[in-house]
C-alpha cells in the first residue's frame, strides 16, 4: 500500500519512508550516471574514431536534439498505459541501445542513432516517472519533495557524473565505460520491475490522442498553460551565463580554477534553494514565495551590466540558483491543476519543453553574443526574463484558481 502526504510525515526523510519512492529514487540516480558517463564516453569516442570536433560536438548535442520530437510523438503513450510497464520498457529500450553501442563494429553513424533513440524515450520516460510520483506518495506535500529530491539528484549527479566519466575513461576504453551505462539501466528496470506496484493506465488504452490534440489539452485550459510557460521560459534566460562563461572567463581573464568554480555555482544555489525550501518551509510557505522568488530570481544577473570580476559573478549565480526554490510551490500548483486522466502528457512535455527551451536558449544566448559583448547579453537576459516572468504571474492570477475547468474534467480537447 503506497503512502500519502497525510502518512509520511517529516520532509524528505518522511519521502524516504516509502518503500516505493526508494526504489524510484534509485533507479532515477543510476539513470542519470548512466546517461551522463554514456555522453562523455561516446563524445571520446567518436573523436578518438574521427578525429573530427564537429563528429564530437554533434554527439553531445544528440542528446537533446530529438527531446521536442519523442516528447509530442509519445506523451500519450504516459496516459494509455501503465506506468510500470512504460517505465521498465523506456529502461530496457534504453539498455538495448548503450549494449549495441559496445559492439567493436558498431559504425559512428550507428553510435549517433543508437543516441538519438535513446533521447527519443527519454521525456516519456521522465514525463511518466513524475506523473506515477503522485500515485506512490500522492499528489499533496510529499509528491513536490519527491519531484525537488529528483531534481537535486538530476543537479548532483551531473556535477558528479562528469567528474566520475572522466575518471573511468582513465582506466576504462570508451566502449567498456558505455557497458557501465546499459548495466545501470538494466538496474533500474529490476528496481522499478520488482520495487513498485503494478497500477492501471490512467486513460482507457483504446482512446487515441494525436500530438497536437494532447498539446491542446494542455495548453489549452488558461491556468495550465500559465503554469506551463512558468517552467519552461525562466531558463530560457537563466541558462544565458552558463552558455556564456567560457567566453566571460576569458573576457576578464579568470583561469581555469575560477572557470570550474563559477561552473558550479548555479546548480550548487539551486540545490541549496530546494533543500532549504524542502527542508525549513511548510506547503503554504512553499506557495507564499512562488510569485517573489520567481520575480527576482533573474535580477542577479543584472550584475552583469557592469561587468563584475569573479566573487560578484559567483554571488549573482548563487542568488539565481537561490531562487530556484519557487519551484516547489509551483509544483503543487501544478499538480492540482492538472486532470488525472492526463498527467502522464502534462508531466511527458512539461519535461520535453524544458530540456528543448534550455537548448533554444543557450542557442540565443550564443547568438546574440556574436553581436553584442557578453556581459551585455546576460544583463539582457536578466531584464526581459525578469519582464517575461510578471507578464506571466500576472496570466496566472487573471486565470483564476482552477482556469475555469473543474479538475476531474480534462475537456474536449484531451479526447
């Protein structure tokens, strides 16, 4: 028997009472190893095999590339099907593409396209991780710090991953460290197979939804499609000074070591943001500070315009990450606003929109400091972020509490 909010009492250790969450919680770390020792690993070895930069940078950058796709062609899947079986089947599919990756004769061309199915999968398999959290801890205070804990892990074990990918491709050929990466997905398949319940699709398996239907259903209820520009169009801008730092560092002659050091200071603040918010804040508290936190949350990068040497640079991403914390209580907001029914497509391209709007954005970012210095382009982001941001708080309170739609009614359009 799962346990609910009301049953598991004391922050994130009352999360890691359920037996349930612990086995999610697990599989999700190996998954994330997982991918990130995969990128670095094969980012060596297509270049090691090509000699070509551009060969290399392409397999980076295929990781997100085919997010937009394989999250509108599949979001519907997260609904018409039970959740376990869409899980351990994103996991198998994704272990089967990191095994044929091994294989010696495996041609760069097969090696970029195992790559691609493997970010095809990857949003309904998050967008269905996170829906099914609201079954196993219920969709009140312990289902946002589950989702904050996932997010930290996802934060962690990039910083950590690369580190640890770095270290295996040390003592490991690229192509053994990749056989690292199916054995964590097929751990994850067992955690999940074995260490959860087995649970009805939350849609009937015969309705059919096309991809612009399911786009509709959620973004066409007001208070939803508030919600769901307020998470996907803050990093947009946020990401503008970590797609920039390198040429920033360079621009105020920082070395490598404060390189490395301002690299880390945004996710370090969102981490913090989302323990203190987790960990000293109530619900109600959580939801008080959405609109503030998530106003002056890009302000800090306002900084900037005077082009600060390294400790201001490293306050500004500290505070920015800080800020971060609103979205807990967004997350609840979020979860009440969204229709049983369709959670699985909510969740599936709310993730999907997120990794996409952060590759548009560093692209911005990117071009617009080919025009303009980078100190400019980041104070920029900072401003029309800040501006984009009320634009939408304000959206969200004209839609009203429940964006005129009774919440058990996911409308016409999600037929």
């Amino acid at each position: 028997m799962s346990i609910t909010v009301n049953e598991a009492p004391g922050g994130y250790r009352g999360v890691f009472r359920v037996r349930e969450f612990r086995s999610v919680f697990a599989a999700h770390l190996l998954s994330v190893l997982g991918v990130v020792v995969a990128e670095i690993s094969l980012t060596v070895l297509v270049f090691r095999t090509t000699g070509s930069p551009l060969m290399s940078a392409l397999t980076f950058a295929l990781g997100f590339l085919p997010y937009a796709l394989g999250g509108t062609l599949l979001a519907g899947i997260a609904d018409r099907h039970p959740a376990r079986r869409v899980l351990v089947g994103c996991d198998l599919v994704c272990a089967a593409c990191a095994a044929a990756m091994v294989w010696p004769g495996t041609h760069v061309a097969g090696l970029l396209a195992l790559r691609c199915a493997m970010a095809f999968v990857a949003p309904l398999f998050q967008g269905t991780r996170n829906a099914s959290l609201a079954d196993v801890l219920g969709p009140g205070d312990a289902f946002v710090l589950g989702r904050s804990l996932m997010r930290m892990v996802a934060q962690s074990a990039q910083l950590i991953g690369f580190g640890l990918g770095g270290l295996l491709l040390t003592v490991l050929a690229p192509r053994a460290a990749v056989a690292l990466t199916a054995a964590g997905f097929l751990c994850s398949a067992l955690l999940l197979r074995f260490g959860t319940r087995s649970r009805p699709a939350r849609a009937a398996a015969t309705v059919r939804t096309s991809p612009l239907a399911g786009l509709r259903a959620v973004l066409g209820d007001r208070r939803l499609r508030a919600l769901t520009l307020l998470f996907w169009l803050p990093p947009v801008f946020v990401i503008a000074p970590e797609a920039l730092l390198v040429p920033y560092a360079d621009g105020i002659g920082a070395g490598t070591a404060a390189l490395g050091v301002m690299m880390c200071a945004l996710p370090v603040g969102t981490i913090a943001g989302e323990l203190w918010a987790g960990s000293a804040l109530g619900p109600h508290a959580r939801s008080r500070l959405v609109a503030p936190l998530a106003a002056a949350g890009l302000l800090p990068l306002l900084a900037y315009a005077f082009r600060p040497g390294v400790p201001v640079v490293l306050g500004a991403l500290l505070l920015a990450g800080l800020a971060h914390a609103y979205t807990l209580g967004l997350d609840q907001w979020y979860v009440d606003a969204v229709p049983d029914a369709l959670r699985g497509r909510a969740m599936t391209l709310l993730s999907t929109g997120l990794m996409t709007l952060q590759g548009v954005g560093m692209a911005l970012a990117g071009l617009a400091a080919e025009f303009l210095p980078v100190h400019v382009v980041v104070a920029g982001a900072g401003a029309l972020g800040t501006a984009v941001v009320l634009i939408l708080l304000a959206a969200l309170r004209s839609a009203g509490p429940q964006g005129g739609r009774p919440k058990n009614e996911t409308g016409p359009a999600a037929k």
